[in-house]
C-alpha cells in the first residue's frame, strides 16, 4: 500500500479549511449553498468567484450571506445581517472597513453597512458605509447619502469627526473630496455651528465646483458671509454677499442675504445716518421676507427696533417690538 505524503494531506486540509461559502437567494426567495469556492472581486453589482475551477459571478442583490473561515469577525457580521440583527452587522462591518482582510471586502461591506446602519438607526455607522462608498463606489455614493438627525446631537459631533478624519487621509480624488467636504458642510449647519459651516464653505468654495447647482452655492456664501460675521468681519461678510448677489436664486436665499447685509451694516454703523441705513436695511428683510416661516422677520423687527431705541424713537421702537410678538 502506497502511503501518501504528509505535505499533501496537510494541503489538502488547508485548501478546505479557507474555502469561502456563500449563499444564494434562488427565484423563489429560498437559499442554496454554492459549497467550496473562492471569493475574488467585485465588478459593478455583481460578485466574482471561483467554484470547482471555473469563474462564475452572481448580483449582489442574489447573495444572501458569505462565511470566510479564516475572517471570523466579517462572518459574524454576515450572520448578524441575514438574521436582521442590524446593530450587530454595523458593528461587525465597521470593524472590517478598518481592517479588512481582502480588497474586495471594503466595497462589500460599505454596501452592506450602508443598509444595516438605516436600519439600526445608527448615524455613526451610516457616516462610514458613506466614507467608504465615497472612495470606492462613488456612483453608488450618490444614493446612500445619511439623512441627517435632529440636530445638535452627539451623532452629528461624531459624524463631523469621522468626515474631517477622512477629508486628512490620503488617496481622495476632487470629486470624492468635494462630495465628503458638502456632506461635512450639512453636518455643521445641523449642528448649528455656524463658523464650522463657514470654514467648510469657504473650503468647498476654493475647489473647482462650477459644476455645482447655484443654490448649493448660495448656501455656501451665506455661511460663509454668516462666519466672518461671527469672526467680527462685518466688511468682509457685506463684499461676500455683494459678489454674490446674482447667486441667491430663492427667495429665502434672499432673505437671509439681506438679512446678513443688514447685520453688516448695523455692526459697522458709527453715526445717525448710518444707522438709519442699517434699520432700512432690516426693514427690507421684512418686507421681502413677510410671506415665509423665517425667523429672520422678528429679528429683523426687534434690531430695527433697537436702532430706533437709540435714535431716541421710543414709540417707532415700541411698535415694531408690538409687530414682533404678534409674528
């Protein structure tokens, strides 16, 4: 009797032991397990694989779970995923996006965790499925977007960070840059960080973005005229909406444009007459803005009101404050 060698025993084992599994969604919503195969890239929305020596690929949409024996953590996120168990699958597939073990694995689980972290609730994962489908999957990107939470909340300051840690990696293309840089921009404004929303802007409006649609870039120089405000550059905030007057498309883009010139105004303003403009350009805020749910009317109504105060006009104030309650 011929003895086989021990190399080849032990080969044998270790070919089977790291073959993957996967399994497969059939027309009738069961599943059935394609046995040993090995999984090699991803190509669209399709998975490639090799299974008894042959190339074969399935949609993505077909593939139910996958087990890799030698990635433990990526199949129990796989397991948590088809069992609906979705806190568990964003945990799992989180880690695997830091450390994950094949190339295709990142596209994969970016893919899954964008799904898993919606239905978990969870914003901070839902932020890394976006990072990664950013970076390898743009097309796709587009359509994964996070909605926003109610803001200020903790997910949204976590969100910020995981956005600018990415925006100071390496390896970002223009487009891949701009799209995380305008996600970073909404993330601020929810968080009511106006001089965040500001820097941000004023980042994005140094990039090529001509490409982008005018009302994005109404936003982004309101903000940024909003953050040299706050940085007591009321000279700088009046040029940036001066030169961007044509951009206001909106009407609430314009209201807020007037509002802000008003601001600039009445923190530069150092005599009679200056004020008088100032509280002229506040009342232009009302007039326009009359017709829409902004708060900027009361607070245009209630600085007008100030000026007149200081003016030594006590009833004009007194009837402007009146207008203010009843808005």
């Amino acid at each position: 009797m011929r003895l086989i060698p021990a190399w080849f025993i032990v080969g044998i084992t270790v070919a089977v032991a790291r073959a993957d599994t996967l399994w497969l969604t059939t027309s009738t919503g069961s599943t059935i397990e394609t046995g040993e195969a090995t999984i090699t890239r991803i190509e669209g929305d399709k998975l490639f694989f090799m299974s008894v020596g042959n190339e074969a690929s399935r949609e993505i949409a077909q593939v139910a779970r996958i087990s890799l024996p030698d990635d433990p953590g990526f199949t129990a996120a796989e397991e948590a995923y088809a069992k609906g168990d979705w806190g568990a699958a964003s945990d799992g597939y989180q880690t695997t996006l830091r450390t994950p073990t094949r190339p295709w694995m990142k596209d994969w689980s970016a893919r899954r965790l964008s799904d898993a972290a919606v239905k978990a609730g969870r914003f901070d994962a839902a932020v890394s499925a976006y990072i990664a489908l950013v970076q390898t999957r743009p097309e796709l990107a587009m359509k994964s977007r996070p909605a926003l939470p109610p803001g200020p909340s903790p997910a949204l300051d976590s969100g910020a960070k995981q956005l600018e840690e990415a925006l100071n990696g390496s390896g970002l293309g223009d487009a891949q840059r701009q799209a995380l840089l305008m996600f970073l921009f909404d993330v601020q404004e929810s968080r009511a960080d106006a001089p965040a929303a500001g820097a941000v802007a004023d980042r994005l409006l140094g990039e090529d973005i001509h490409s982008v649609e005018p009302r994005i870039v109404g936003r982004l120089k309101l903000a940024l005229a909003t953050k040299e405000l706050a940085q007591n550059d009321p000279a700088a905030a009046a040029k940036t909406i001066e030169q961007s007057k044509d951009i206001f498309v909106d009407p609430p883009q314009q209201t807020e444009a007037l509002f802000l010139t008003a601001e600039a105004k009445y923190a530069q303003a150092k005599s009679s007459d200056s004020l008088k403009e100032a509280a002229l350009a506040y009342m232009r805020v009302v007039a326009h803005g009359k017709d829409q749910p902004t708060p900027r009317i009361n607070q245009a109504l209630l600085k007008t009101a100030d000026i007149l105060e200081t003016l030594k006009d006590e009833s004009g104030a007194a009837r402007l404050r009146a207008a203010a309650k009843v808005q």
